[in-house]
C-alpha cells in the first residue's frame, strides 16, 4: 500500500512538473516578487578592506593610525598626552597597551552579541530551505511545484495534493526588508551603536518575477558607559543599592546595553521587594542618558519614575495567616483551629479531625509575622507548598489590612485544594540480556499521598519477569520458561529529617526528605541458581542550596541466599574465586554518602559533578573489636552469616560547553575504586565496576571489557570475570540538531577497569601505568535523539577503534573485522 501510494505521489509530482514546466513563478500575483534568500548580509567588510589597502600603500608599518584611534577611544583611561609623539607601538607604556587591549576586546564582545542579535533579525527562510537557512536551498523545490500545478484545481486529486504537499510562496513583500532593517537598526543601538544604520537591496535574478536580498549594516562607532549615579531614591532603597554596589551589572567603560540596563532594573527591583516594599513594580525604575557632554560616552542615572504611588515607596510587614483546606471532593469549610498567629479552616467530616496536620504545613512557612515581606521567601514558601505532594493546586494572597495609607501590614491567604490520596502506576518492559535470554516483565504499585496526615507518601510496589533462554538448550528443569524474578517494595517517605535534633534545621530554607525503604526478590537463574535478597534502608536527601544536594544512607543491611544451585554453576564457583564471593550468602552492611553539585540553570556552560562514597562491615568489625576479636580479622560472620568489608569511592565530573544555542560538545570524565579488606577479599558482585554498554563506551556491549588486557573464557557467566576494583571513563560528545524534534550525535568513549590485586584466573588484569594507552578501550560512532518533550529516545550505533586485549591483529586499530567493531544501542534519555 505505501509503495503504490509513493508511486502515484512521484508520478504526480512529475506531471506537476510536466505540466508547470518545473515553474515556481506560474501563479504569483501581479506585482509580487518571489523571495529566494539573503545573497549577504555585509557589516562593511568590503570597505574595510579597500581601506586597509589604501592605508598600507600610505604606511606599510600599518601602526601610526590604528594606535592613535586605539588611543583615542581610551582616553578616559589614559593618561594625557599628545598623540604626535607616540611614532612606534614600542614608545606606549605597559598600562596605555593593557588599556588598548582591554578596550579591543570590550569591543570585540559587543561587536560578537549585537552581530547575532542583528542576524537574527534579519534572517528569514525562502521556500525549501536548506535546514531552515536564509541562504541555502534544497534545489528541487517540490512544494513550489506542487503549489504551481494545483492551485485553483477542483478534483479531488488535485485538492488532495495541494493539502498535503504544496508550499506557499514566500513572497519579498512578505519578508518585508523595509521593517526588517528598522528593526535591525534598533536592534543597534540597543547595543550601544547609536549611529548605526542598517540598508537593503533586491537584487532580481534572471527570472525577473525571483530576488534575493542583501543587507548591509554599518555599525559605526560604540558608546560606552562613562559616570553612573543613582538619584532620588527612598532613604533606605538607596542604602541598600550603596550596599550591594558590587552587585550591580553596570560598569563604566562597559557597552552601552538595554539588556545591562535592563537586568539592572530588575536587581534593583527584587532588592526593594526583599526589603518590604511589596507594591514596588520594575517600571518605577527609570534612566537618564546624556550623550552630549563626552562624545562616544553615555553620562547615565538611574532614578525612580515621577508618577511612583505612595504605598509603593512604603515597606510593608506580614500579618496573620489563613490557611484554607479543601477537599478535593468538598469544597465545603466546616471547622477550623487557631494557632497562634495562623487560622486554619477545613472540613473535618464525620471524626472532626484536620485532614492535613498544621506541623506539616508549618515546617515549609519560612516567615513569621512582624518582619518585613520578602520576595524570595515567600516565593520558597510557595515552591515548598507544591512540593509537599499533597495539593493539586495551592495560592497566596497578600491583602493589606485596610486602605488607609497608614497600613503597613500585609495578611496571608493560602488557599490548598487537596490531591486524591491514591496514585496507581503500571508499567511494562521486554528485556534482551547478553546471556541470551529475552522476556517480559511487569510491575504495579500504589501510594498512598498524605499517608498519616502529615504530608508523607506511603508506596507498595510488586514487580515480576520472565525469562526463555534462546542461544542454549535448559537443563536441570522440564520447563522452557523456568528464568524468573519477582519482589516486592514497601517504602515511606517523609518531606522532612527524622531523627534526633532535626528540628533545628527547620529554619534554614532546605529542601529535605527521609525514607524507609524494605526490598525483597526472588530469582531463579535457569540452569545456574536460585537466589533470594532482603534489603532494609534509611536515607537522608538534605539540599540547601538549588546548586549543591547532600544524600546520606547512615544503615542499609543486604541480605543474599541461595536457595539453589546446579552442578554447572557449583563447578563455575569451584574456579571462580571472584564469582564464589560475590555470589555467596552474605550480609551487607553499609553506609553510603553522595555529594551533587549542579551549576545554576542559567549557566552558560553546565557542570555536574558528583562523588559517592560506600563502606560496608567496618562497623559491624568496630563492635566485634570492642569484644576482643582483631579487625582484620577473616571469616567473622553476623547471625552466622559471613559480611563484606569494603570501601568504595566515585567521582564524576561531567560539562557541557554549548556553541550554540542549539549545538554542544557534552564532557564526561569519571572514575571510581574499591577497597576490599578484612572480613572480604573481594567486594560482593553488584559494586564492583563495568565499562561498555549504551551508557559507557558504546562500541562494546555491557562488561564487555577488562579488566585490563583480560580475555575471559566462553561461558554463559563470563561476564562476571570482567568487573573491576578501578575504573576510568572518559565520553566526549558532539550534539547538533537535524530536523525538528530529530537531532544527532558524534561521540568518542574510552575507558576500562582493572584489578587491584593480581588473579592468576584473570591474567593482564592489574592496573599497570605503562600500559595505560593500550589497556583503555577506544570507540567512536554515531546516533540520533528524537526529543519528545516527556522523554527522549536515542539509538547509538558505536564503532571499536582499539580493543585492549589481544585481537590477533596488530596495530592500534586491531579491530578484526569492521562488522564486528559495531555496537547497536536503543535507550532512553541521553548517556550522560
């Protein structure tokens, strides 16, 4: 069906074309001209060279004139002297070249962003464009071609065609160039360049009724701020602009900018309503710009508008509070309880009681009645209100008290609606594993919001696989479908720190959560083992700042059985000392702390940077040394059972440095080691490090590599043997759009682990610093992102560049055959 429907799009798109005679100008409208793009825009460049020229016939030196204009424009940051004597560049001073440099550059940067800006405002896209560029196009116009043969038509076909494939004409008139240069041309002097001017021309081309534009822009000399005052301010606003001068985003020297004057504004703006002064609104901050007095300098003031209201320049303080709780199926208030300066009303139903307690709620209002009214305060205490998982919508109102002009205080209104208290969420998943096993699994679970009326979330989860082996034949059971996982997860979690002394921390402004988390799985491996693991945790998520996030396990206690095993894996765990102590019965007990840092969201270039660390069994070792027993000391059990004792480390630094805004080269660099020690000669199975994979290095699968120059045996439970004691990865990735939501990726992974004790199971498996080159894997490769604002799915195809084992080929490219270097990778969301 597709292949007859393309065909009679083709076949129609050639009769369009017969009949129009390839035509994109058939059916314009008198006296219009068919747009076809920007032949240039030219910011004088031409000039500037014929000048240049002129100026090395006159002075081959080229120095004299340039070094006195430099000079010229830093006038004010000179010292005075007469120009006619400064011959030579070597004759300025050291200050008088730092000057010329730091205005050079001053100019460069202000030259470099109204560029853009200007650009901006001119570009516009002519029919099939080439990646929406305002120069280039694809040279078969289809759409246009389409538009010229069936305009006008009435069948059905030709309707049919003009709907879904014809392109209507961009017309220069719709461009409108002349609009277009003003609003270029103020784009100028928004910038500082007051005496710039933007032109056009419509160059027609061989077929009269088509033209492309040129602009050309001349931005003339830059003003620069000279002196700034600020006037006329209330006596405590213009305290705290004295106290925040450093803060202030206007400098004398800097450009003149309406985005510097604006960002300005809206300091000052956010200042005075931290302040108290609550009615304060950014249009009653006005400027003053004198040009006149110092050519090519703006002499500015920043001062208040003339028409200020008087409650405007008056500091406001926060009255009572009235709290309104709403059922979500009631909108009905029945009762309601005073607390001091807060008045609570609700429906309390048949038992009378609060539905949400007043301490929940008390614990996220970071004010108190009688200080001044501050923005950002209150803004937080908004954001923690809807935070807090319970409401569906919650609002704050400030109302004055009365209307007299003696009022300074300010009432608040909070208005909640409550959210239902179920929430159910079901998934699905189909797995494919390296061990040749593919099945689906489900899961289910139901929270429980608000669950003892104090804003906490109460969650049960239960999820399930299934697993049919497709690369070898099932032994030890009659039944095809005998690899399985079940569990379940019972966890509640508090918006705030439970545990002695936490109630301190309540004036701070942090965001802060507890949880208690209880795990147990049942798995069954076909063919290998029957397993079950316990798990119980207490964590803490401490974030005072949006930038910096504290998260700490003080206990979590892991618990592994087999509950059984066949020969085949009895004889794997026989010559696998590794894979015997990770798989063992054994108990975990651990702490762990992570440390985030996110640069703001605003920043240029993001950074993230996070480092982990995990012990396990050094406590439960510290009370077996209180009671005599060396801490050193091997085969100690808890509750009969052997534990692990170990240190882990991580470390993560990732960067993104955007080019534009729609183009970035991603950074990743991370590594990570584990101590074992003790009790333990090798860390249990699920902490030890891997490489490869869709989020590490692309072009080998998951352990795919190490450690070292490793090669393991072929058994179904290799991959095993490749986990490491010390890791190192490094991911580099370039990220440019292609089409709307489609963008791409080129990428560069490198990485391995390695062993910090010698294995004689694993030989080339240490960490040795003269084989580092050899012994980090290397790929490269492609891949395509389709955003779809909820998520973001990726296909990555990588391609092996040097393998750190033996290949049998030599060289640093010793991939064997191409086909074989390929990894194929469809995830969810980007690597790093």
């Amino acid at each position: 069906m597709m292949k007859t429907r393309l065909k009679i799009y083709c076949g129609a798109l050639l009769c369009c074309g017969l009949v129009s005679g390839c035509s994109t100008t058939k059916n314009l409208p008198e006296e219009e001209v068919l747009y076809t793009g920007i032949k240039e825009i030219d910011y004088g460049q031409k000039s500037k060279k014929k000048a240049k020229k002129k100026a090395k016939l006159k002075d081959k030196e080229g120095v004299i004139t340039s070094l006195a204009d430099a000079y010229k424009a830093v006038d004010d940051l000179l010292t005075q002297r007469d120009l006619s004597v400064l011959k030579r560049k070597e004759e300025l001073t050291k200050e008088q070249k730092d000057s010329i440099a730091t205005v050079q550059r001053i100019e460069e940067e202000a030259y470099k962003t109204a560029k853009e800006e200007v650009d901006a405002a001119l570009a516009y896209a002519p029919n099939n464009a080439f990646f929406g560029s305002s120069s280039y196009r694809i040279p078969f116009p289809m759409g246009l071609w389409t538009y010229n043969a069936t305009v006008g038509k009435k069948s059905k076909f030709s309707k049919w065609l003009f709907n879904n494939f014809a392109a209507t004409p961009v017309y220069v008139s719709t461009v409108n160039p002349k609009t277009r240069t003003l609003v270029a041309q103020n784009t100028l002097r928004n910038y500082g360049y007051f005496n710039g001017t933007v032109d056009y021309e419509i160059l027609p081309e061989k077929d009269p009724q088509k033209a492309k534009i040129s602009y050309t822009v001349h931005p003339r000399k830059l003003f620069r701020l000279d002196s700034i005052a600020y006037l006329n301010f209330p006596a405590i606003g213009d305290s705290l602009i004295k106290e925040t001068y450093r803060k202030r985003t206007l400098f004398s020297g800097d450009p003149f900018s309406v985005i510097n004057l604006d960002a300005e504004r809206t300091r000052i703006y956010n200042l005075l309503r931290n302040f108290g002064y609550f009615f304060y609104k950014p249009e009653y901050i006005t400027f003053r710009a004198d040009t006149i007095q110092k050519p090519g300098f703006v002499q500015l003031q920043v001062v208040p508008a003339s028409n200020i209201p008087a409650h405007a320049n008056k500091q406001y303080y926060l009255g009572r509070t009235t709290i309104k709780l709403f059922n979500n199926e009631s909108f009905e208030l029945t009762d309601s309880l005073v607390f001091k300066d807060y008045t609570i009303h609700y429906n309390g139903g048949d038992n009378g009681k609060i539905p949400l307690r007043f301490g929940a709620l008390w614990r996220n209002l970071y004010y108190r009645r009688g200080r001044p009214y501050r923005q950002a305060v209150m803004s937080f205490v908004q954001q923690q209100l809807s935070e807090m998982n319970v409401f569906s919508s919650v609002n704050m109102k400030y109302l004055p008290r009365d209307t007299t002009l003696a009022n300074d205080t300010l009432d608040i209104e909070i208005t909640g609606i409550l959210d239902k208290p179920y929430d159910g969420e079901f998934s699905t998943k189909v797995t494919s594993k390296s061990n040749g096993q593919v099945g689906p699994g489900l899961s289910f679970s139901m929270s429980k919001r608000n669950a003892f009326r104090g804003a906490e979330k109460l969650k049960l989860e239960v999820h399930g696989s299934y697993e049919w082996q497709t690369k070898s034949s099932v032994q030890g059971s009659s039944s095809v479908i005998n690899s399985f996982e079940y569990g379940t997860s019972l966890s509640l979690d508090y918006p705030r720190l439970i545990f002695p002394g936490a109630h301190k921390l309540y004036k701070k402004r942090a965001k802060t959560t507890t949880s208690f988390i209880l795990d147990a799985t049942w798995m069954n491996r076909a063919n290998y083992f029957g397993m079950v693991s316990l798990s119980a945790r207490a964590a803490y998520t401490y974030q005072a700042r949006p930038t910096i996030k504290h998260e700490f396990v003080p206990f979590r206690l892991d618990y592994d059985e087999l509950l059984s095993t066949t020969a085949t894996f009895d004889s794997i765990m026989n010559v696998n000392q590794a894979l015997y102590v990770s798989m063992r019965d054994q108990f975990v007990p651990s702490m762990r702390y992570t440390f985030t840092y996110s640069s703001p969201r605003r920043a240029r270039n993001p950074r993230t940077f996070i480092f982990e660390v995990k012990e396990s069994g050094n406590v439960t070792s510290g009370i077996y040394a209180a009671f005599g027993k060396p801490f050193n000391q091997k085969d100690k059990k808890l509750f009969n059972v052997p534990f692990a004792q170990y240190i882990r480390f991580l470390a993560e630094f990732r960067e993104e440095f955007r080019l534009t805004p729609r183009t970035s080269i991603a950074t990743r660099v991370g590594t990570g080691v584990i101590f074992s020690y003790g009790n333990s000669t090798a860390a249990p199975y699920n902490d030890l490090f891997s490489v490869g994979g869709a989020n590490s290095i692309r072009a080998f699968t998951v352990r795919g590599v190490g450690p070292g120059s490793y090669i393991p045996g072929a058994s179904a439970y290799s991959y095993i043997d490749q986990m490491g004691d010390f890791k190192i990865e490094m991911n580099a990735e370039y990220r440019f759009p292609i089409v709307s939501m489609l963008s791409g990726a080129v990428f560069l992974d490198a990485g391995n682990v390695w062993l910090l004790n010698a294995d004689v199971n694993r030989p080339g498996g240490t960490f040795d610093i003269s084989r580092f080159g050899k012994d980090l894997a290397l790929g490269t490769g492609l891949g395509i992102r389709c955003d779809l604002d909820f998520l973001v799915l990726r296909f990555d195809i990588g391609v092996g560049l040097h393998a750190p084992y033996n290949t049998g080929k030599s060289g640093y490219y010793n991939m064997p055959k191409f086909k074989d270097s390929l990894g194929y990778h469809f995830a969810v969301g980007y690597p790093f």
